[in-house]
C-alpha cells in the first residue's frame, strides 16, 4: 500500500478538465424571435480534439463566444476552467461579475487563442506584427525567432514583412491561426476557420491546423461545416439538437457532450 498515493497521482485516466459546465444557458432576442443555447453538460479535457459541427445558426458561435469568456452565460449552474494542470479549476461563472471582468480579459489573454472565420487580422500591421499581438500582450521574448518558426510551419515565412492585404484568403487564414498559436495558448476555440475557403485549401489548412495543435499539444474545439473532412481528422464531435417550439417563437439547441 506504500505507493497507493502515488499510483493514484500518475493514474493515466485521470483526465484534467479544461471546462466543466452544468446547465449553463444563453438566450438571444431579436426581433420578437429568440433563441436559447442550452448546454446540460460538457466536459472537455485538456489535449482533446472537439468539433462542434451544425447548420448556420443553431449557436455554435454562441457557445465558442461562451467558452471564450466573450459572451456572459444568462445562467450557469457550473462554468469551470483549469487551463493549467497544476491550478485549481477557475470559478468563471463568478468571474462575470462586474468588479471582477478584467480577469477574464486576463485569462482569455493568457490561456486561449481565437481563430475567427473571417480571420480578423489586424490591416495596418504586418504578418509578422499581427503573429506576434498575442506575445506582446504577454509581453514575451524572443518573438522573432518563434514568429518565424511558426511561419515557416504554416508555409507564410515569405510573407512575414507584407500587409494582410497582399495575402490570399488562404494565406490570411495561416496568419490568423498562426496569431492564435503564437503565444502557446492552453486551448484553441476557431470559429469556421476555413469558412471562406474552397473545399480543397479548406481541407489542407484544416489538416494543417490539427496537425500543429496536436504537435503543441493545445486543446481545440473547432466549429465548421464541413462535415465529411472534419471527421477524417478522428476529432470527437459534440451532440446538438435544435427544435422550434410550435408557435415558432424560440429556437433551442441542446449541446452535450
Ligand atoms: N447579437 C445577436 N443578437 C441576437 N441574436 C443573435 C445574435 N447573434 C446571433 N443571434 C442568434 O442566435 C442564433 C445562433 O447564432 P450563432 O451565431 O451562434 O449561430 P452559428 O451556428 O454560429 O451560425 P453560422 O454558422 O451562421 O455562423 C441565431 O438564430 C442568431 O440569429
Ligand atoms: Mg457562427
């Protein structure tokens, strides 16, 4: 029994979970219509591969919006973070008290990097500058040398002194995922990253992306359409249901997983 303790420690399916959410809701109005965002439970643990796949508008950019701490839930019975293995999860839901917003600012900074669809570069700085925003904030060092190490993975090295403007749509996108990668976040949330892209650049960065975050050993959740590549890449896929009440009124969708 001398080692119990320790064997206990070391257990391999002892999973550390990134985010535990309970019942956590949000609603949207718009124009006498509303939509609900119903979460009963998730748990997603650190280095998994999530997809969330679904239909234009059934909420997935409400949910990656929530797990960013860029949209407040209307209610949670539990929203928990751990981004670091060695920390105590976070209490997010009590974070989104008013005196307390600037850390979720904080955290969001530090532990999560955003790939949004339509990429969201910055216009007047450069590749490079726009790769380096999330390191600067963090005020990290040796930039360049990890810019440009990054770059060379995403296959944009050569366009790292131009403007977004001079780069393809497909270009941007490895700017915008390598901007979301530069500060070695603990998690990943990309929003339709490939949206914008035909079906075979879409497919290639997609592996691309996968690829590296597994290398990093970063936690992703990814929102697409793309159903039939999507699953080659073996991420596992969240459940949702969506339905309509019958006096059309409210739309929910329901997400497990
Ligand atoms: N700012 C908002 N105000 C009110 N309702 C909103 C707002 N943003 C989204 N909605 C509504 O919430 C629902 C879910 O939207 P959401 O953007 O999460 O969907 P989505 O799955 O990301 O769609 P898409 O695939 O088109 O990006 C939609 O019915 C939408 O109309
Ligand atoms: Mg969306």
């Amino acid at each position: 029994m001398e080692n119990s303790t320790e064997a206990v420690l070391i257990r391999p399916s002892d999973k550390v979970l990134i985010y535990h959410l309970r019942d956590v809701v949000r609603t949207r109005e718009a124009e006498g219509t509303g939509f609900r965002l119903r979460v009963p439970s998730l748990q997603i643990a650190m280095g998994e591969k999530i997809a969330l796949i679904g239909h234009s508008g059934c909420g997935k950019s409400t949910l990656l919006d929530m797990l960013a701490f860029i949209l407040q839930p209307t209610e949670s019975g539990a929203f928990r973070f751990r981004p670091e293995r060695s920390d105590e999860p976070i209490d997010i839901a009590a974070y989104w008290d008013k005196s307390r917003q600037n850390h979720l600012g904080d955290l969001r900074k530090k532990y999560i990097g955003y790939v949004m669809q339509t990429g969201g570069l910055v216009p007047y700085l450069t590749v490079r500058d726009n790769i380096s925003l999330s390191r600067n904030l963090l005020q990290m060092t040796n930039n360049d040398k990890a810019v440009e190490e990054l770059a060379g993975h995403l296959g944009i090295r050569r366009h790292l002194d131009k403007y977004p403007s001079a780069l393809s749509t497909g270009e941007r996108q490895r700017v915008a995922i390598g901007r979301a990668l530069a500060h070695r976040p603990s998690i990943v949330i990309a929003d339709e990253p490939t949206a914008s892209l035909d079906p075979i650049a879409a497919e290639k960065i997609m592996n691309l992306f996968i690829e590296l975050v597994d290398e990093l050993n970063i936690t992703v959740i990814v929102a697409s359409h793309a159903w039939r590549h999507i699953k080659k890449l073996g991420l596992r896929q969240l459940s949702h249901r969506t339905q309509r009440t019958s006096d059309g009124k409210l739309t929910e969708t329901v997400v497990t997983g």
